[in-house]
C-alpha cells in the first residue's frame, strides 16, 4: 500500500461529513459550515479542521486514524482536504459561497461539494477555464475516493484570467445530473477515480437518453436504465426483448418502475447483452 506520510502536512485543511466526526482522534477539533440560509440543517452541513493549527500529536493521531482506514480499504474520517493561504474564515465564507448556488433567480440548491463523489463528477463536467475561475481560492484540492486519494490542481489557462465566477458559469442542466450519475456507479459498483470519469461520462449520456429516446422522468427510473447500460452494454436498449419492457403500459393505473419491468426479462436475454460480440 502506497501511503504519503505528509498528506496532512501538506493541506491546511480538511473537510468531513458531519456523520464521520466520532472517528475524529481526541483532540481534533471540527466546525460546521453552514449557510445563512441553512441554519436549521446545520446536522447535515459539512465540518472544517483547521490541520496547520493542530498540535503535532494531534496530527499525528488523525495520519494514523486515515492511515488504518486506507490499509483497511476503509473511508478515512476525513475525505476531503484543501491548500490554501486562506484562514479558516475567510475558506469558510467561500466554502458557503461555493455550497449554496442560485441556477436561476429565485431559486437556490445546497451542493454537497464535500463529498468526494460529488465534487469529482463536477470537476469532470467544468472546462479547465471555468475550474480555475470557480475554485480559485484554493491551490488543491486532494480528496478519497474508492480506495485512493485524488489530487485536483486549479491553474489558470494560458491567456486567461483567474476571477470570480457566477451562476451562468455553471451548466445547471448536467449538475443536476451528478446525484442521479453516482447512484448509477453505486449501483454498477463502480469504486476507482479513474473508472467513475469514463463510466461518469458514459452514465451521464445513459440517463440523457432514457430521458430523450424513452421518456423517462423519475430518477429511479433514469437511473435503473443508466446502471442496466453499465453493466450491460450502452446500447442495451436497442435489443427488441428490452425495448419492448421500457416504456410503461398505457393503462393508467400502471405504475410500474423501471426496475420491475426490466426484471421480467429472462436471464438468457441479459447475457446474451453481456457478449462482447454481441451486435
């Protein structure tokens, strides 16, 4: 097992999900960071460590609690560290900025950026230019995710200039896809950094196509078709058994899900998909 002993040494702090803060050494001390707006689900907001003020046993005791989980296969309490020159108020107002968008007016999500998965599929969907610009309070970001940690750096394009970067910077349509994409790799056991860019991208254009080609609106639905196209073949729909049990019966009392009616396909039809050479 590969291990970098000043992984915490080398970040000046850390983010955890509020559930991982029992796992926190004595001594470790975490602070929510909570929206204005989001005072009443402080429960659910991420926590920050301040990692450069700890006190060396301190650090010491949290690399050997992530160390144990890492050699155990485990999720380290911490999942997500940033390095920065910022002081923990002014990362923390940022933070609130960056968790609490507005797609349109009126209309605010929480995005739970703290979470490895969450904030990798985001990085994916973002050009270089619009990363640099919307984490340029940072200089990395280094997060756990399956059984490794990622490093994402943010430098600026050639020819560019770091800033600000508002709303319209985002593609509202495709982030609203991140949930229903990583239940997808959930559910298709799709674990590795590297497998959920390439298999992220592919159950993105699954769950588009469920949409477009099928008519498929509730997220159980979007995302059984986008985990049967992983495990499967992209194009599993396209098998006349299959094509037939999409689409729900006309009758309106039908409320059938996806997942009930793909379940009436025999066996023998599902590995005959699972062929390499099958057209």
């Amino acid at each position: 097992m590969n291990f970098d002993h000043q992984l915490l040494d080398r970040h000046a702090f850390a983010l955890l999900d509020p559930s991982m803060v029992e796992w926190l050494p004595e001594g470790v001390v975490s602070v929510p960071i909570v929206p204005a707006k989001l005072t009443a689900s402080e429960h659910l907001m991420p926590r920050l460590v301040t990692l450069r003020t700890l006190p060396a046993p301190v650090r010491e005791s949290l690399l050997d609690v992530v160390y144990e989980a890492q050699r155990q296969g485990e999720q380290p309490p911490v999942t997500l560290l940033v390095d920065t020159e910022k002081d923990a108020q002014a990362l923390a107002a940022w933070w609130n900025v960056l968790q609490v968008r507005t797609p349109s007016p009126g209309r605010k999500v929480w995005l739970r950026l703290h979470d490895p998965r969450v904030l990798h599929q985001l990085l994916r969907m973002l050009t270089a230019r619009q990363r640099a610009r919307i984490f340029s309070q940072v200089d990395a970001f280094t997060y756990w995710l399956g059984d490794d940690w990622v490093t994402a750096t943010f430098d600026v394009p050639v020819g560019d200039a770091a800033g600000p970067a508002g709303a319209a910077d985002w593609d509202w349509p495709r982030i609203e896809r991140i949930g229903a994409i990583n239940r997808a790799l959930h559910g298709a056991g799709v674990r590795q950094a590297g497998a959920m860019t390439r298999q992220g991208a592919l159950a993105e254009q699954l769950i588009v196509r469920a949409a477009l080609d099928h008519g498929l609106t509730d997220q159980a639905d979007l995302v059984e078709f986008a985990v049967r196209g992983l495990l499967t073949r992209p194009a599993f729909d396209s098998h006349p058994a299959i094509a037939e049990l999409i689409r729900p019966g006309n009758h309106p009392d039908d409320d059938s899900r996806l997942a009930d009616r793909l379940a009436l396909a025999d066996e023998s039809v599902w590995a005959e998909l699972r062929q390499p050479d099958y057209l």
